[in-house]
C-alpha cells in the first residue's frame, strides 16, 4: 500500500515538474517577443520627438489664428503692426496647388495600390486615403445633383 502511495505522488510530482517546464517555455517564448529596454528607450525619445513636433505646430497654428483674426479685423485699414502680413503665402497650399491630388488619382486610376502610390509620392498612407475619399465624395455629389 506504501508503494502504491509512494508511485502515485512520484507520478502526481513528474507531471507538476512537466507542467511547470512547459509554462516556463512558454513565458520565455513571451518574453523573448518583448521590446529590448534599449528598444523601449528609442521608442520613448522618438515619442517626445514627435510630441514636441506637435506643440510646436500647435503654438504655431495658434499664432496663424491670431494673425488671421487681427488681419480680418483690419480689413480695408492700414495696419501698422503687420504691413507685410501675407496670409495667402503663410497657409498651407491645398492638395490640389501641391500638385499631389492630381498625381495620387492618376496613378490609383492607373489600377496601382493606395500603400504603393503611398511609397511612390512620398506621402503618408493616410493623406493618400483622404484624397482617395476626397475624390470618391466628389463624384458622389456630381453624380447625385
């Protein structure tokens, strides 16, 4: 009756060691997919990079806004403070006066893929898929008038 006992817990401790060494391999093959710390690091300075990118276009959109609202304000008067503002040159062209629009609808009506048009242009995937939708919207509302 012993012996029995004494088989049943060396069986019952193999397959708990079984069990553990096959949980461990599996937590290692996880860990193993995990970002290096080095890799977490450059992550994390590419982050503040692309945050303070952003702050600093914000600051200055929000100074063109104010430009914009002092050169509505003084339509028709003389402003001493901005003589020279030009606000036509300091906005962003439009898709259409970058000469971008008509070259990702030419080469997507050439059957070619929206990430290959993408790499081609040098354009984000996303304004590429804006001025697909762009377009797409366009004809919807000349087609539906």
């Amino acid at each position: 009756m012993e012996l029995l006992i004494l088989l049943f817990q060396i069986v019952v401790l193999g397959g708990s060691i079984f069990f553990l060494y096959s949980r461990e391999v599996k937590l290692r093959d996880i860990y193993s997919k995990l970002p290096s710390e080095s890799e977490i690091v450059e992550l994390e300075s590419e982050m503040r990079e692309i945050l303070y990118e952003l702050k600093d276009s914000l600051k200055k959109v929000k100074a063109l806004e104010c430009d914009e609202t002092l050169r509505v304000e003084h339509i028709g008067k003389e402003d001493e403070k901005y003589p020279d503002l030009d606000i036509e040159n300091v906005l962003p062209k439009s898709l259409e006066q970058n000469g971008v629009y008509d070259d990702v609808i030419g080469l997507f009506k050439k059957g070619i893929s929206e990430i290959e048009i993408s790499r081609k242009l040098s354009l984000p995937k996303g304004k590429v898929d804006l001025i697909l939708n762009l377009e797409r919207l366009k004809k919807e509302f000349k087609g539906g008038f």
